[in-house]
C-alpha cells in the first residue's frame, strides 16, 4: 500500500454506525499488528489530541440539539484539523501504521447527510483544511436495531448521536454502504454481526493483505 502525501507511515480509519464495534476492533487490530512488530498509533475521533479531546466533549455531551448541524461541522473540522496537525501527521511523518475510531467519513454521514443536506460543505470544509483520506478504511457492517442497543447499553456520557435513535442509524449505514461505493478504492467492508473474535480475523487478513 502506498500511503498518502504526510509521511511513509499508514492511516488506516474504521467506520460504522453506532455500537458496531469498533472500538473492540481497532484495539484488537494494533495488538495484532504491534504482535508482527509493527508501530502503531491508536487515536479516535472527535479527539486524540489535547484540543480536540475538549472539543468533543463539546459536541457528544448534552441535550442533542443544542448545536446545527453547520456548528458542528465547524466543530468537528476544528477537532480534526488539530488532531491532524498534531497527532496523526507526526506519527505517519516516523513511519508509523495510524489506526483511527472514525474519520471524516463520519462526519459526512453525521452531520452532511443525517441533519440536512449538508455533504458538500463537509466536502469543501474537509479539502481546505484537512485534505487527506485515509489510506483505509474498515467499514465494520452492523443491523441497526442491534448496534443501537449496544451503543445505549454502554450509558457513557458521550451519547450524542445515540439519542437520535434508530431512524438515524437505518439512515447511517445505507450512506456508508453508498460511501464504501463512492471510495471503493479504500473501503473494505466486514460483517460485523458475528462473534469478536472472528470478526478480528476477518478485519487482519484485510489489512494485511494491504500492508503487503
């Protein structure tokens, strides 16, 4: 895999809608690349920098509709641009495999698609200031019904989405699979409505096979 302008290391992000499991997967991914000897960050977003760590108790934290969907935008392109600029651009500069809990392909399905038709200022805002994609990404496929009792049952203070309820998350997937389209070239997409450990097996072959 040949990774982007920024750096000789590897960014790889994993999406999906709410209680997929991503954040089981991306631990589990570093520890099996960190086992092959491999450096590894693992970041999240909104966050993984001091900045944008404050930012998105901001954002996921509070009555639902207490921001636009634009202010958000604003928000989340604030916390990444800092999260790039200090966490993730550093790390690929040393050669170091990325693995981010969500990206910008979140934020066009969360703020761009699900509150207002709003992808091409995601678009436009993400080319001015960001200006990278991953190198991959995961899509980690989950029923809807299922992954939102997950997502309430962990009852953490970052519900922001989750309260949007199901409707929402019927909307996410359909627009990551009609992402995963879009980006054919960097998404791969794995069921993640199996048991953890096979769905871990799935998503290191998938990597693997691309690091080669």
């Amino acid at each position: 895999m040949n990774a982007n302008p920024g750096g000789n290391g590897t960014f790889i992000s994993f999406e999906g809608i709410d209680g997929s499991g991503k954040s089981t997967q991306v631990k589990m991914l570093a520890d099996h690349l960190r086992e092959q000897g491999r450096d590894v960050l693992l970041t999240r977003e909104p966050g993984g920098s001091p900045g944008a760590e404050e930012i998105r108790a901001l954002v996921l934290q509070g009555d639902p509709d207490r921001w636009s969907a634009e202010t958000e935008i604003l928000l989340f392109t604030a916390a990444r641009r800092d999260h790039m600029e200090r966490t993730i651009l550093p790390a690929l500069a040393e050669g170091k495999i990325v693995i981010c809990d969500r990206f910008a392909d979140s934020t066009r399905m969360y703020q761009g698609l699900s509150r207002g038709d709003l992808r091409a200022t995601v678009d436009q805002l993400h080319d001015l200031m960001i200006g990278r994609e991953p190198d991959l990404t995961i899509l980690i496929d989950m029923d809807p019904t299922t992954g939102l009792s997950r997502a309430l049952s962990r009852k953490t203070a970052d519900e922001r989405f989750e309260a949007f309820g199901e409707e929402l998350q019927v909307a996410m997937r359909q627009g990551f699979h009609d992402l995963a389209v879009e980006f054919s070239e960097r998404f791969r997409i794995v069921d993640g409505a199996r048991d953890m450990a096979t769905v871990a097996q799935d998503i290191a072959r998938v990597v693997d096979a691309e690091l080669q």
